[in-house]
C-alpha cells in the first residue's frame, strides 16, 4: 500500500487539530469551572442543568416580589399605626367635649380647631402612597387619589374595592394593599344615619353645596329608615311671588315636602335629620301648559240626547258628558266642568271630578294642563265638533304646546348603617362649632359626644382587625421567604454536583492532552522529513 505526501499532511492536520480541541474544551472548562459546557458534553445533565436555572430564575423572581410585597406591607402597617394613635387622642377629646357641664363655646371651637387639624392629618394618611408613588388605600386604581374633600365637611372615596396582589411562590399569593373604603368609610355606626351629596349635574354657578348633616331626632329618623331622601329645586314661578324653593321626595316618589322656600344657609329639618344648603342652587324650568283652545262654538242643544268626548293625558282617559244646552264658549267650559245634571241620568255631575282626575282646567277660552303634558279631545260626534270649533271625532285632536317642568339642580340624602371615619370626625368637630351656652343645644352636642365615641370605638375594632390581618400577611412573606431561601440553596447544590468541574481531573487530562499534541506535532516531523533519497 503507497501512502501518499498528502494523506499523511492530512492525517497529521486531523490529530492535531481534534488534540488542540480537546485542550481548548478543557481550558475552557478549567476557566469557567463548567463540566457541561453544551448539550453535547452531556444530554441528560444539559436538561437538568436548564430545568435548574430556570428554576433559580423564578427564585429571584420570587424573593424581589416577597421583598416588593414586605416592602409595601410596612408601609401600610406605618399609616394603620399612625391612624390608630389618631383616634386614640380623638377618643380623649371626645370624653373631654362631654363635659358639657364645665365646658364653654369657646371651649369647644378650640377643641373643634384640633379636630379640623386632624382631620387634615387623617386625610393625608388615608392618602399615602408606597415608593413608587401609587396610592395604597385605592384598591386598583393605585393611581387615583382615594379620598377627596367635597367641602361642606364632606368626603368622597374614588378608588375601588380591590385589592392588589403579589404572586411570591408557584402557589402563593399575597395582598399587598387595602380597599380605603372597607378601612375607612364601611365602618358599622352606632346609630341609623345617612350621607349627603349634591348631584354632579348641578348647574348652579358656583356650585352650591349641601352640608354634612347629622341627625337631631334620632327616634324620627329610625321611623324613616332606611328610605333616601331627593331634594329638588324648582322653577321659582311655582311659587307666587316667584322665589327660589325646593321639593323633597322619598326614593318612593312620595313628597315629603313641597315648594320650601328656601334660604340660604337656613337649616333644613326633616324626618329627624337636618342638614344645610349653601350658595344659590339653580332653579328648573317652569312647566307649559299644553293646551287646546275653543274654536267658533256653534251653539246646540244637548238636553233631549245628551253626547260625550273623551279626554286623555298621560295615558289617562277620562270621558265628559254634554248634556245641556250650549251657545258660547262660556256655556261650554260650564257644561264640561259640571258638577250636577240637567238631563236626568246623564252623569254630567262628575265632570268636575274627572277633570280633576286629570289635572284638566277649562275655561272660556279652551282646555289646559298646567303640568305640561299634551291632551286629546276624542271620540266625538260630529255636534262634539261643531260645540268645541275643532275635530273631535275619531283620534280627535291633540295639543302640542306642552311642555314638562324641568328640575332644577338636585341633592341626595342616602341612609346608611355606616359612617366612615373622616365623616365621623366631620359631624364631630361640626356639632362643638355650633353649640351655644344653652342646655338644649349642649344636650344636642352630648349626644354627638356619644355617638361619636360609639362610631370611634367601631372604627378602631375595624382597624384592629385590619392589623391583625396585616400582620398575617407579613408571617405568610416571612415563611415564604424563608422557604424560598431553602429552596434556592438545595437547587444550586444540586446543579453544583451535575454541572462543577473536577479541577483535579480536568488538570490532569490537560496535562495528558497537552503531551497528546507535542507527541503528534513531534511524530509529524519525523514522518515528513523521510524521503528515499535519504537512503540512496
């Protein structure tokens, strides 16, 4: 067999070559302190060493969310704590306020004067925000500032019921914020009470504003419970001479009372509640009339064969008898609104009564509706129509000049079983600002005192528990954290014994490759130096 020059510069390229492979894999290894470089080196290892990695990736992940989630948690525990020592010296105050006895008005708007104070320091904390700026008592909506002052001593919550979670383990997660309005506004009162607010499609410039309110009788009020309360503003022509004035109905629709004058700042007292409305509340439109005229009245004898027409408003019908004679427009108003019969079983005596039903005037000049809705005239004959100067007959006739009132701006009164926190200390410091020297009105602020100190106490159960569940949350972090401690180290134990490197190994395989390649580079010059004519 002849070997040729070039087969054996081949054969020399290839060992030497894969020699200097096996070096560089093994330095590499040696540098990285790696066994398994590339799925290659070791396919059944590869697959756990990635399944590893990916699970020490979640680790991580999992110990920034328990310390994102711990992070947040101490900041709301803070805020509760602080919120806590507020009402605290809320409760001292309030035992002080119910000395009535001792104390003076002046007494009690330095004390109203600390309680505003607080107020202004309760809303802060109720608004408070974590470190990345989003507000922790917002439930979801982390960016909407939750509690807003309405004025009038008023609050409003704008955030959710939600609360933000953290996953922190495969099967763990944590809540990480609170509803301000399960903390802070749903809080069981010690009595019925209500809220107050005007509607936001108020027009009045600038807006007028309904004060907190609090209840005065509180046996009247319980008898009312739980109905809400509509206070409307009507055109000020519904009252004569035109003045501004207001309706109150129930949710029911029922008026509880009706075109009030009204003047500004004077107290509204009704069903044991009493409240205030400020500023110049707009007024609504006053209704037109719908009404149909008489035309020529022909004049005609009903008396022998008395006829009918029928009217309708709103849906309603009512039918008219005719049963006299009739020559002018005037005989014809009093024919229509007869309260007595000309022909005898006619029943031409409960016009006026239908009328009524109605709400149908009529005079010389025709028909109306003061409420504004449009009637018809039909049903008729062809003398119905000659009498009234219009059509009668059939579908008869119909008024298009009607027009329905329109309301004019509008304020709820909702009842309620609870009270929040900020309204509780509202009504508080409200009742010691207007409290005079007299006994009835020291008697009407001890029993505020009294509530207060109830809604107070209710207020801190709700809080306390809310801390005890606080604190719940913080144990179940700390477990998982050190669960996720455990967990990390045994999974990198375990990845350090399927992929680390023997360094003793790997040296001595470096050294034997090493000797490998020098002993191949060596036998290359040998074999390509010889030639026949170092023989001839």
């Amino acid at each position: 067999m002849r070997v040729s020059t070039s087969q054996i510069y081949n054969i020399a390229d290839v060992g030497m070559r894969n020699a200097q492979a096996a070096i560089n894999k093994t330095s590499e290894q040696i540098s990285t302190g790696k066994r398994v470089l590339s799925p290659a080196d070791d396919p059944v290892a590869a697959v756990s060493i990635l399944r590893l990695n990916q699970n020490l990736g979640r680790l991580e992940q999992y110990q920034k969310n328990v310390d994102e989630a711990q992070s947040k948690l101490d900041q709301e525990e803070v805020a509760l704590d602080s919120i806590v020592s507020l009402l605290q010296r809320m409760k001292e105050l309030a035992v002080n306020a119910g000395n009535t006895g001792v104390m003076t008005p002046t007494d009690y708007q330095s004390m109203a004067a600390e309680v505003d104070s607080r107020l202004s320091e309760l809303l802060d904390l109720q608004n408070t925000r974590d470190s990345a700026g989003q507000y922790i008592f917002a439930g979801y909506q982390g960016d909407t500032k939750p509690f807003v002052s309405d004025g009038g001593g008023k609050f409003s919550y704008h955030g959710d019921e939600g609360q933000q979670r953290i996953q922190v383990s495969e099967s763990v997660s944590v809540a990480v914020s609170d509803s301000g309005k399960d903390l802070f506004v749903d809080v069981p009162s010690g009595h019925n009470t209500f809220n107050t607010s005007a509607s936001p499609a108020n027009k009045g410039v600038p807006p007028a504003e309904i004060s907190i309110g609090e209840v005065v009788d509180q046996e009247a009020y319980d008898e009312f419970y739980p109905r809400d309360m509509t206070v409307t503003f009507n055109a000020p022509e519904a009252l004569s001479p035109p003045k501004p004035n207001y309706t109150i109905t129930d949710d029911r629709g029922r008026v509880l009372m009706d075109k009030a004058p009204y003047s500004q700042g004077e107290p509204i007292e009704i069903k044991g509640a009493r409240f205030y409305i400020t500023g110049q509340p707009l007024g609504g439109e006053p209704a037109v009339p719908g009404t149909l005229d008489f035309g020529a009245v022909a004049a005609t004898d009903f008396t022998g064969s008395p006829e009918t027409v029928t009217l309708t408003v709103g849906g309603r019908s009512e039918t008219l008898v005719l049963d006299r004679p009739v020559s002018n427009a005037a005989d014809l108003a009093a024919a229509l609104s007869s309260s007595t019969e000309t022909t005898a079983g006619s029943g031409a005596d409960r016009n006026a009564e239908r009328l009524a039903n109605l709400g149908v005037t009529v005079d010389a000049t025709g028909l109306s509706v003061p409420t504004g809705q449009n009637l018809t005239v039909g049903s008729g004959t062809a003398n119905t129509d000659a009498v009234f100067g219009f059509a009668t007959q059939n579908d008869g006739s119909t008024s298009n000049d009607g027009a329905l009132a329109e309301p004019g701006d509008t304020f709820q009164v909702n009842a309620s079983n609870n009270q929040g926190l900020l309204t509780t200390l509202s009504r508080f410091s409200e009742a010691m600002k207007n409290v005079k020297g007299n006994p009835e009105s020291k008697a009407e602020l001890s029993d505020v005192v009294g509530q207060t100190l109830t809604n107070l106490e209710n207020s801190m159960t709700h809080l306390t528990a809310a801390q005890g569940e606080l604190g719940a949350r913080q144990n179940t972090l700390e477990s998982t954290q050190e669960l996720l401690s455990e967990t990390k180290i045994h999974n990198e134990e375990f990845l350090a014994d399927i992929e680390s490197l023997d360094y003793a190994e790997a040296s001595t395989r470096l050294q034997m490759e090493s000797m490998v390649l020098s002993a191949a580079q060596q036998a290359f010059v040998k074999v390509s130096g010889l030639s026949l004519f170092n023989y001839l």
